[in-house]
C-alpha cells in the first residue's frame, strides 16, 4: 500500500510541473516593481479620497 501512494504523488508531481513550465510560456508576466507602484498609488488614491470625503459618524 505504501508504494501506491509512493507512485501516485509522484505522477501528481510531474504533472504539475509539467502544467506550470507551460503555463510560464503563456502566462502574463508583471514586473515587480510594477506591483508596488500599483500599491502605492492605491494608498495614495484611498488616503486622497479619505481626507476629501471623510466618513460621517
């Protein structure tokens, strides 16, 4: 019984890094630095839009 799960995580394996060397081919591919100047600006746009319309209550 050992070895069938032994043989079986070993083909789930493979078949996952076969999944993700062709999913790198085609995938869209974001600079990091590109993530952080998103995030960036969306603290400054939240923070702009808090002091302008600040919540009531």
């Amino acid at each position: 019984m050992a070895k069938e799960k032994k043989g079986e995580g070993f083909h789930s394996a493979a078949g996952l890094i076969r999944y993700f060397d062709a999913e790198e081919k085609t995938s869209l591919k974001i600079p990091p630095w590109l993530v952080a100047v998103l995030c960036i600006a969306t603290i400054v746009i939240v923070t702009v839009v808090h002091v302008i319309w600040p919540l009531k209550g």
